[in-house]
C-alpha cells in the first residue's frame, strides 16, 4: 500500500513539473553582486514553493492511502480521484467543473447540437410515470412515424418504461445513427399500445426558433405579415448558431423584414467565438467583446462590414437567466446603439471557461481563464457578494425595465410550450407576454417615426 502512495504521489509530482531526484542547492557565497544575489533569492523562493507543494501532494496522496486502505467498506478509487478534482474545483467559482467520462457526450452533444437518436422531446408524466411526447422535433425519424405531442411511450424494445428516468430513457432512445429502436406507443386519446420501429438518424437541434409553426410545421418568424417584425429566439450558442441564424436573417431580408426582436431570455450561454460571430451579423464596426486572463493573451473582437444585416431598427430581450454569451451579444449591440434591451438585468455572468481535455479526451476540465469586457470596458461579471446598486449583467434601455414575477414567469413557460407543440392539440393561452409586447411597440414607433422622416424629405 505504501508503494500505492509513492506512486501517486510521483505521479502527481511529475505532473507539476517536479524532479524527484533533485539534491537542496549550497548556500549562496558571499560578497555576489546584486543581479545574481536577485537570481539566488528567487532559485529560494522557487524552492520554497517546490517544498510547499511536494508536502501537499504527499497530504493528499496519505489521505487517498488511508481512505482506501481503513474505510469501512470498499471504495472505488476512481470515484475518490474524480470527486477530489471535483472539490478542488469548487473552491473556485460556479462556472469550473470537471466533467467525466460519463457526462462528456451529454456536453458534447449540447456544444456540437447533434447526436443519433429518433428526435423527440420527452418528459415524465407524473399521472402515469410513462414517457410523454413534449414535441417531435420536425423532419425526424420519430415525425416521419406519426409520433405526436402527448403521445406516452409505453415500452422500448419491449421493456416497460414505468417509472424509468429521462437519463435511462434519453440513453436508451438515443444510439447508432442506422440502428433500430422499437417502441410502444399509446397515442393520445386511445388506450391500445402501437408497437413502431423506427430508425435512428443523425439529430441536428437548432438552437434558432421562431414563434409560431406554420402549416408545414416550420417555423415562422414574423409576427404578423403587416408590420414585417421578425421574432428570432435562440436557445443557447453551439457550433451552428451563427449559420442558422445567419440563413433565417437572409431569408427574413428577402421577405422584406422591417425590425427585429432578438429574444435571449432563459439563454445560458455557450460558445465565445458563436457570440462573437452572432454579434457581427448586426454591427459594421467597433469592439465586440475584449477579454483578459492571467496565462491567455489579452484579445479584442471587432465587427467588420462585410455581410452585415443592418437598416431596420433592432430590441433585444433578456431577463434574470440570460448569461454569458447572451451578455456579450447583448451588452455589444446595446453599447454600440444598435439596438435596445428590454427586460431585466441579465445573469452576471462575465468569465470565460475552456475546455481542457484530461485522460486523452476521455473526460475534461472546464475552467475559468480569463474575463470579458463590454465594449464600453464596463464590467459584465457579478462577483460574490456584489449588490444590486452594483455595476454587474446587462440592464435593459431607460423606459424598457419590465420585471416579472415569478408566478408570471411559469405563466409564460407555459404560454411558451404550449406555442412550441408541434402537430398537437394544445390550447393556446391568453397569457400575454409584456416584455415582447414592449419590445414590438418600441419597433412600431420607430418605423412609424421612420415613415415620418421619410414623408417630410419628399
């Protein structure tokens, strides 16, 4: 056992660059000059710190020793090593964390938004604790089969799926884009049980959604057809965003588009460069986004001219859950004048995580490396203890704070689900939703102005 430590604690020692072999240095001579006296005291401290962490290591390596060798029980030694790593990283911020093996396909799926299965979404019906049909997603396996909201998947691959949770269920349905997948599934309103096979394809979620679907179950993204106002949402940043989006601004062009509400409510982020991208599409010039670490260089992004959407006036709307990304593109585009934010105060979210492989690729550390600044250098994040009066997130344009309580926020996640059905018979609310509706009046009023200005110059 004793061989166990020293082997670990090599391991870990190694890592950090250490030499185990390394002998303690003579006493400096006296009398040197003050250039290598610097160089001398420096080598000191530097083996101070060598000295520090060499008994840190070994702490944690007699620790891990001692819990495996005297628990009471068997331990799996993997599970220690993953939640030491998992307490080390807690100690720094909400946004570190180590994923593993297990939970990076769940991650990589989420940032590349595709993965083999039938395209459904599925939550616990809580009468029947079966599988019920949220929405089929358009144009996959599952909507092809006739698979329709409300439905409850009663078995897959013959096996009940009473009481089953969505991680078994999500495990089960998705696989092998190719490969074939059974299900039993009672339609709603009936009580027999169709068994259907359906082949799993290549899902691609898009991350680009409009308000309504129209008869051929795409979306539509203008809210009505008179006043040619675009309503875009976007459910966070993956690998595609900024194509999707850039695809649905020149078809909107095309049919005329005259202003447009870009909804980044309930939006968590995502990926730097997609938010960096997004925010190009809509400003000519300036600063996107700068930002500053401790061991990254120190980078600004700027908007170039070339494939700009511009000439129409522009609302963007954010609340409480709006983060990371969602700020960058937001705070740009407000600093810049290009558009308004209507809502409340954004999340706080203003640091930047890479993603480190570990194990060869097999799990990762996701770690806060650097910070981003608005254009206008104003501080995004919201550190601990930070208090409202506090310059933190992104605040919506002066005559645009419209807050909502949180029995009005489930009123409209409800409203929203409902809106989102594809192909069901859910009723559609009478919930109206005001941070839009001042978002919609706010563009309103500057093409009526617009009409004005243009009636005068003739």
């Amino acid at each position: 056992m004793r061989r166990l430590s020293w082997l670990l604690l090599s391991s870990l020692l190694l890592g950090l660059g250490f030499s185990l072999g390394m002998s303690q240095a003579d006493d400096p001579p006296k009398d040197k000059p003050a250039a290598d006296q610097k160089a001398t005291d420096d080598k000191a401290k530097a083996d101070a710190k060598r000295d520090e962490d060499y008994e840190l290591m070994r702490l944690f390596a007699d620790t891990f020793e001692q819990i495996e060798r005297n628990y009471v029980k068997d331990v799996d030694r993997r599970q220690l090593i993953q939640a030491a790593i998992r307490g080390m990283v807690t100690q720094l911020d909400p946004y570190s964390n180590y994923i593993s093996p297990e939970e990076l396909k769940r991650f990589n799926q989420e940032v590349e938004q595709e993965f083999g299965g039938i395209g459904i979404q599925v939550q616990m019906d809580p009468k029947t604790r079966r599988l019920m049909v949220m929405t089929p997603l358009p144009g996959t396996p599952a909507y092809k089969a006739g698979i329709k909201s409300g439905d409850l998947i009663m078995e897959v691959e013959g096996k009940s799926s009473e009481g089953i949770s969505l991680e078994e269920a999500v495990k089960t349905l998705q696989g092998k884009p190719g490969t074939d997948v059974t299900i039993g599934v009672q339609h709603a309103g009936t009580d027999k049980t169709d068994q259907i096979k359906i082949t799993r394809a290549l899902i691609q979620v898009s991350t680009v959604l409009g308000d309504t679907h129209k008869a051929d179950d795409s979306w539509n993204f203008f809210l009505d057809a008179d006043s040619k106002i675009a309503y875009i949402r976007l459910t966070h940043f993956g690998r595609r965003s900024s194509d999707e989006l850039q695809e649905v601004l020149e078809s909107l062009k095309d049919e005329g588009l005259k202003g447009l509400v870009l909804d980044l409510r309930f939006n968590p982020g995502g990926l730097l460069g997609q938010a960096t991208k997004i925010a190009d599409l809509f400003l000519e010039s300036g600063t996107i986004v700068s930002v500053k670490g401790r061991n990254t260089d120190n980078r600004v992004w700027t908007a170039e001219k070339d494939g700009t959407f511009s000439g129409f006036p522009m609302a963007i709307l954010v609340n409480r859950f709006s983060a990371s990304a969602s700020e960058i593109v937001s705070a740009a585009l407000q600093d810049h004048k290009r558009a308004v934010v209507v809502g409340e105060r954004s999340w706080g979210k203003g640091s930047v995580q890479n993603v480190i492989e570990l194990e060869g690729g097999t799990s990762a550390l996701k770690l806060t490396t650097a910070q981003y600044l608005r254009p206008s250098g104003r501080n995004i994040h919201k550190f601990p203890g930070a208090k409202d009066d506090e310059e933190w997130g992104v605040g919506p344009d002066k005559d645009h704070k419209i807050e909502v309580t949180q029995k009005e926020m489930q009123d409209y996640l409800e409203y929203r689900r409902q809106r989102d059905v594809i192909g069901g018979s859910a009723p559609k609310s009478e919930f109206a939703d005001k941070q839009l509706n001042d978002a919609v009046a706010y563009l309103k009023a500057q093409l009526a102005d617009e009409k004005k200005e243009a009636a005068k110059a003739q």
